[in-house]
C-alpha cells in the first residue's frame, strides 16, 4: 500500500476506519498540497480492519509479524489497543501475558509500539492522576513507557489538554492545544503555569462568539 520499503516509515494498523489510505486519514490528507501527499504517501503504511491481527494468538503474532518485516517501519501504532487482542483488560495476569508478546515481536523487528487506549470512567471524586486513569488492569501503565492523556477541555471550541507521564527524562509540563476544524492539525497553545493557560477556553469562546465560560473551570 503507501510506503517506502525503508527503515523510516511509521506504520498504522487501525480497526475503526473504513475506505481506501487516503479517506482514513481525511480531512487532514486532503489539505496538503501534492507534493506533501506524495511525501506522506511514500512515508506511511495503513492497514486497516484486518481482524486476523492479534497479540494473543501465534496466528495473530504471525500475522502481524509479516506485515512489519514486509514494510519494516521504525514506529507501529495499534488503533485501539482493545481490538487487538481478546483478553480481559481487567486481569493483570491476561494483560501482562498479552504486553509481553507485544514487547517480544517488537524486540524481534527492532520496532517502537504505539497504541490507543481509552481511561476508565471517572468521577468527581477521582483522584487518579495520568496513566492510572487508564481502563483495565494498572500492567497497562506500569508498561508503558511514556503515557499521553488526551482530555477535553472544550469541545465546541476544539481545545485539548495533554498531560505527560515519562518513565525516562525529564518530567514534561501538561500543554494545551487546538485542533484545526479543517485540518485536524493540533496548534500549541500554552503550557500549564503559563499566563494564557486559565484564559485557554474563554479565548476559544470569545472567537466563536459565545460568553459562556463552561468548562473554564476544568484548566486549573
């Protein structure tokens, strides 16, 4: 499909998109300009909803095994993890099994894994923090390496907060960003402690127009 036979495409394995390599990844593809769609044509591989692809079965493994020596990619992302295996995600045991094939078939094709994963539903009362609001059983976190969490913080006005859990290096700050409506490109907006950062959201609704501050309170 789209890629380079090089040691420098990412690749993405995905279950939650249907059409050809380009669609999946509309409105973004679309906006390029031809020159940047053939460099991303040449630079990334989709394989999409391929059910036989598995970590909790030898076929499975095989399966996904073969497909990365054929494009050899530096970076593979599993989109959503849930969909990759058929585990309990709430058993340590299952999940720890289930990661440890996962580090194995990276090991063997010299790949970094990425992968989606949703957080549990929360409450008022929660005090988890990062990588301990992810669904299922804590081997998930105590795996990974770095841990992304994408929260809302206006949806209206398409404002993100990303907070950061890294094993290794210096601790990063939690940031906000705004994503494109076109292009779904996420622009920086500031880092928490920043002066902007409690104005994140009312600048956002101040652009569409609207006075109301819901979800303001949530920057803290």
């Amino acid at each position: 499909q789209l890629c380079r036979r090089t040691k420098t495409s990412p690749m993405f394995t995905h279950h939650e998109s249907k059409g050809n390599a380009e669609s999946t990844r509309a409105p973004m593809y679309e906006t390029m300009s031809p020159s940047e769609q053939e460099l991303f044509r040449q630079n990334f591989f989709s394989h999409s909803l391929d059910g036989d692809l598995n970590f909790d079965t030898k076929e499975g493994m095989k399966a996904i095994e073969s497909i990365i020596m054929e494009v050899k990619p530096e970076i593979v992302m599993f989109d959503p993890l849930i969909e990759f295996h058929s585990q309990d995600e709430n058993s340590p045991t299952s999940m720890a099994n289930m990661l440890k094939n996962l580090t194995q078939l990276c090991r063997r094709t010299k790949t970094s894994p990425m992968f989606t994963h949703h957080e549990s539903k929360g409450n008022a009362e929660s005090t988890r923090s990062g990588g301990d609001r992810l669904r299922g059983a804590s081997s998930l976190f105590g795996k990974a390496d770095t841990v992304i969490n994408v929260s809302v913080i206006n949806r209206n006005a398409m404002r993100l907060r990303l907070e950061f859990t890294l094993r290794r290096g210096k601790p990063l700050v939690d940031l906000a960003v705004k994503l494109d409506s076109d292009t779904l490109e996420a622009k920086f907006l500031c880092w928490q402690g920043d002066k902007g950062w409690k104005n994140a959201v009312k600048q956002s609704l101040d652009e569409m127009g609207i006075g109301d501050l819901e979800g303001s309170e949530k920057i803290q």
